[in-house]
C-alpha cells in the first residue's frame, strides 16, 4: 500500500493475488470467460437479459415458477418489467431455500444498549416470521395491504419485515428516531391498514418511549387498524385503544408453518419514502424481483459476501441501508450482526468492541460515524482484536480523505478493500462502487456498478470527463423503483424529464484522468444528514406550525462531522421580533416532527427571502449566498434585497 497520506490522487490500495482469486467477482467472470471486470460491465450493460439471468443462476435463486422473460421494455423505458411470466417470494429465498443446510447457522447476532446478547439461528428466525405472518393474517393483513414498521433494528425488526413481505403486502420502514409527524406523513400516505412497533428502547441510558411517538401520529393515520407491539422494556407500553395488540400474544398459538403468498416478481414488497425538495416525501416502490436481486448481487460481487461472513453496518431500518443489510446478507447465507444502541455509549470504544465480540468480517460504516470516531484516537480502537475483518464498507455521502485514511488504515490495517458504495433509495443498492479486485484512490469508486450503463453529463447532455456534471444512468436494472406510490407523473419528472430515456439521479459526479469517479454531492435540494435524506419541505413545514412563522428555507450547509447540517432561514409574522425564545421553540418544533437527528444546527432570522417572479423560495441561492459561493443565475430572482438580509442574517 503506498503511504500517500495526503494525495487524493495516488493509488492508495492495491488487492492482493489471494483477494483477487478468492472473491465471488472473479469466479463470476471466470465461469463467463470474462477476463476483465471492464469486458464484464459492458456485457451486463449491453445484454440485460444474459447478465441478470447469470445472476440469478449465480445465486442460486428459488423460482416459484420460472420465469419466461428476463426484461420487457414494451412500456417504455422507465416502466420495464422484469422476470415476466415467473413467480418469486424473496422471502423463501432468504429463509425457506437455506434450511436443508443452514438451518441451525447463526442468521441474527444482536446486541442491546445494556449488553445482553441474542442469537437466532436460520431455523428459528423462520419460525418466528411464520407465527408473524399466521398472527397477522388472522387480522386480515394480507397480499396488497401496507404495514408500517417503526423499531429499532432488533431481532422482531427484522421478523417483523420477512413476515408482511412474506404474506405478500408491502412494508412501510421508518426511522426510529422519527417524529409524531414524520410517522404519521407516511402511514397516512401509504394508507397503511397496520402498524408493528416496540414500546420502547434504551438510548444512551434513557428510555425512548418509542410507543408514545406512535399514539401522537396515529392521531394523524386514520387508515391504520392494528397495532402490533412487542414489549420488550420493564414498563407497560400504553395502550390506546382496542386496535393495539401484543405481539407475544399474538402469536403464541400460531404454528411455524406458513405457506409463502404466491407473489410475482414487479408485486410489492416495500415502499420506502425518500424526501425531495418540494411536497410530501416521495414513497419508492420495490418488488419481489427487484430489491432483493439487486442487493443480493451487490453483496456478492462488490463485498464478497459469503455465507461464512457476519455482517455488521451501522444504520437503521429506516434508511435504505436497514432493508439492503438483511435481504442481501439472508439471500446469501450469511450472519447479520445487529446493535440496538448508541455506538460510543457508555464508552468511546464500544463499536470496535462489537465488531470484535460478534466477530463481523464485513462492516459498513459511513463517513461521519468514522468522523465522529477520530476525535478519541486510535487508543479505544487498539483495544480489540479486529483482524477478522476482511471487508470494509461504506455509504451515504462523500468522504474526506483524513477519514477515508482512518478507515482504511487504522480500523481495516491497510489489508481490506474499502468498499465505497454509491446509489440510493430509488435504486436500492449501487450505482458506483469499488471491487475487492481493483486498485482504489482515496475517496474513490472504481466505477459503475454491474448491470448500471452510468455517465457524466454536462447541461447540454454530453459525456464529460475530467469536470463536474450530473450523474446519469442510461439504461434500468430490476433494482430501480417501480414507480412512486400513487404519483407516477412524479417518478417521470424527477427522474426521467431532463432527458429522453436518461435517469437523472441528483448527484454531482467527476471521472479523473485515469478513470475513477467521485461524487460531489447533491445537485438538488435534498439534505443529507449523516446519511438520512430529508427534504426543505419536510423541515419547514414543521416550522411553519408555530404561530409566528410567515415562511422558512431549509438547505443543507457543510460539516465536519455529518457531512451536511440543516440551516434555516426564518421570516417572522409582523407583531413578532426574532429572539431566543422563538429561536429555541422553532429548534424544538423540528426536532419533535422529525426527529432529533434532523434538529437544524443554525436558525438565523431575515425579513424576506430570495424568490422567483412565480414565487418560488430560491434555496440554491439561499445556500450559495450564506456560504459566500457563487450563486449563478440570477436572472429568475425577484427581490435582489433579499440577498442582502442573507448575509446579513442573525
């Protein structure tokens, strides 16, 4: 490995022979006759049909009845159906298919806050999402209907999920650290007939009285019908009404076999809400043979998953990472480790000591949680044993190079393949990533990911290398949405409107001279917290509940440790004065619809903002503006002054 501390621009990793010729990527190519990965990605590019069918057969994936068709464009591009004529549970691929082998094989290793530890083998999992499944289709949960899951991710999260998906209705995953609101936004969107929570969970010592949140936004989810909590704290949860059902009691009597819902491949399994720049969050549908084939094979090819390897990435069910983590790492056979708590309580070192304690050998962590790791030093973390590790990983938002250094040297010991892994909720898995057979720049991708015709585009629709444009994706894979929930002509405008058959994905990206990529960061709206997407209307639309508020912008501003923090830009109802009070009152009223985590980290007071002729807050001229960056074209700019109260804010 070169010692190149602090030059982007150097090979800073080189595989070795051994990790070229064991991983899963090469055997891949070899059994293919493909003697390069390039020679391999423009075949998965330029013949769909071949490629994901050697997928599947790669895989090992169980057809409930074969499919007659790999892909089927006769719709247009954006609406391309996939497996036609099969029948495909993912569930049975990721329990049912293992357990001639694998049955008494750790599945689930969990660890809480407190330190109890818990392992469920495969057979056991499988049993406990059967009784699920039985328990809630006695209530009348069945193929088509929505579910929302707000937990942390526990064992019973996990359950939770293979069970509605195996009924054949679709699951609604939400963050746990959501506010009233932010739950209620999206069990009221999807039109969820029920809901599977906790009551409650520890965090940093405290008790988080997850059922509470529940109550406040099922006020706002009338649709919702059953929900179903399991007790795990030493207090009661509380019990609303008669629609709350405890989850042991529901499925005691319930047997260990149930037969999987017949589902077809573009059936859904799960809609998960990503947040744009305007309006309600957008709900990304994915399907039986999409999600779960493309996550699978990501982690085979990108991570070199094995069913020898345990697991272990920090995240949340509620971000795209939760469902990606337990569909691929089950559809191949391999351990998940799962850690419900906060990962530096009650000392700096506890995430080093679970990657030691539960053995991972592929670990996911993203850039701000190495950040946030640094400030303590290398000390904590010498103090365990992490040779096991083999893989890193990570996602989420662009990295740094002292980070990216940290990672790799001081957590991986220079021998693992830094894994940088770059897509989405719309795409469930990647769209850029590195392989464990490439060399790797820092803070790099080695490339598009396989079956992903990807390229840079300037504003006129040209192939750039060598500048910064927009990261586009000209053909589709099963992975990619099916659509927005209810809102096609929303998916079309987002996605496919800029250019005729070219998905648009949001992203800054750059190929350097020697053909690795990079991404810049976000060329819309969205907000990227530590990973967690969040949208300006999400955050002022929580402000805009107080009664002194006339209107806010909410933009993303840099930071060291998250990557990106919200700020916002509050004008205030005349008769009212900026002043602490509000300051703190505005601060609490997002925290409380949103979470936390999303909490705004500067609120600054203006008498107008800047705006289109049509009205329209102009947040890209916010942002430049406050950060003193060039703000390009004004010419759509109404109030010139606003500028001025910008810069001028307090």
């Amino acid at each position: 490995m070169a010692d190149v501390p602090g030059a982007p621009s150097a090979v800073a990793w080189y595989p070795t022979a051994e990790q070229v010729e064991e991983s899963r990527l090469m055997a891949f190519m070899c059994r293919h006759g493909l003697q390069s990965y390039r020679a391999l990605h423009r075949r998965s590019c330029e013949d769909a049909a071949w490629f994901w069918r050697a997928v599947s057969e790669d895989l090992g994936l169980r057809w409930g009845v074969p499919f007659a068709q790999v892909e089927d464009r006769s719709q247009g591009l954006p609406w391309t159906r996939w497996w036609v004529g099969g029948q495909y549970n993912y569930v049975e691929n990721c329990l049912d298919r293992h357990l001639p082998r694998l049955a008494n094989k750790p599945a689930i290793r969990h660890e809480d806050e407190e330190g109890h530890c818990r392992v469920l083998t495969y057979r056991e999992v499988h049993d406990e999402v059967n009784r699920l499944s039985a328990g809630l289709s006695r209530l009348g949960i069945g193929k088509g209907d929505r579910v929302g899951v707000f937990m942390p991710l526990t064992p019973e999260c996990v359950i939770a999920t293979l069970a509605v998906s195996r009924l054949g209705a679709a699951y609604v995953p939400m963050f746990s650290g959501y506010g009233a609101s932010a739950v209620a936004a999206r069990l009221r969107d999807a039109d969820a007939a029920a809901l599977i929570t906790i009551d409650g969970f520890s965090r940093r010592g405290r008790v988080v009285p997850l059922k509470q949140t529940a109550d406040d936004a099922l006020r706002d989810a009338p649709s919702v019908r059953h929900v179903i909590v399991k007790q795990r704290m030493d207090r009661a949860a509380t019990w609303g009404s008669a629609r709350d059902h405890c989850w042991d009691e529901l499925v005691a009597t319930e047997s260990a076999e149930f037969e999987a819902a017949r589902t077809l491949p573009d059936d859904p399994f799960l809609i998960l809400y990503t947040s744009g720049t305007t309006g309600r969050p957008k709900g990304t549908v994915h399907v039986h043979g999409g999600f779960p084939i493309k996550a699978a094979m990501d982690m085979a090819y990108a991570f070199d998953m094995r069913e020898d390897d345990t697991l272990f990435w920090v995240t949340d069910l509620g971000w795209m990472m939760g469902p990606w983590e337990i569909i691929g790492a089950f559809t191949l056979g391999a351990t998940i480790a799962l850690y419900d708590g906060a990962i530096d309580h009650p000392r700096s070192d506890r995430l080093w000591q679970l990657l030691a304690r539960h053995g991972a050998t592929v670990c996911g962590i993203s850039p701000t949680v190495i950040r946030a790791q640094m400030v303590h030093g290398v000390e904590p973390l010498r103090r365990h044993d992490l040779s096991r590790l083999r893989v890193l990983g990570s996602t989420g938002e662009p990295w740094n190079p002292e980070a990216w250094f940290f990672y790799l040297r001081e957590v991986g010991g220079g021998r693992c393949p830094l894994i940088n892994y770059s897509g989405g909720t719309e795409v469930s898995g990647g769209i850029l990533w590195c392989t464990p057979i490439a060399p790797q720049k820092p803070c790099c991708f080695t490339g598009p990911a396989l079956g992903m015709d990807v390229d840079v585009y300037d504003e006129q629709g040209r192939s750039v290398r060598g500048s910064v444009g927009e990261l586009v994706i000209r053909n589709v894979s099963p992975g990619m949405t099916s659509g927005f929930w209810r809102d096609p002509g929303r998916y079309l405008e987002t996605y496919w409107s800029r250019w005729s058959d070219v998905w648009v994905h949001g992203d800054f990206a750059v190929v350097d001279d020697d053909g690795f990529w990079f991404i810049k960061g976000r060329s819309d709206d969205t907000i990227k917290v530590a990973g967690k997407r969040v949208g300006p209307a999400e955050v002022e639309s929580a402000l805009a509940a107080h009664p002194a508020v006339l209107e806010s912008a909410a933009i993303g501003v840099p930071d060291d440790l998250k990557g990106e923090a919200i700020a916002c830009f509050v004008v205030l109802k005349t008769g009212h004065e900026p002043c602490e009070t509000h300051r703190k009152e505005l601060l609490d009223l997002v925290a409380h619809a949103l979470g936390r985590a999303l909490a705004p980290t500067r609120l600054l007071f203006v008498r107008q903002l800047p705006k289109t002729r049509n009205g329209k807050v102009m947040r890209r001229v916010v942002r430049a503006t406050h950060l003193g960056l060039d703000a390009g074209d004004l010419s759509a700019l109404e109030n010139p002054a606003a500028l001025e109260e910008i810069r001028g804010a307090r």
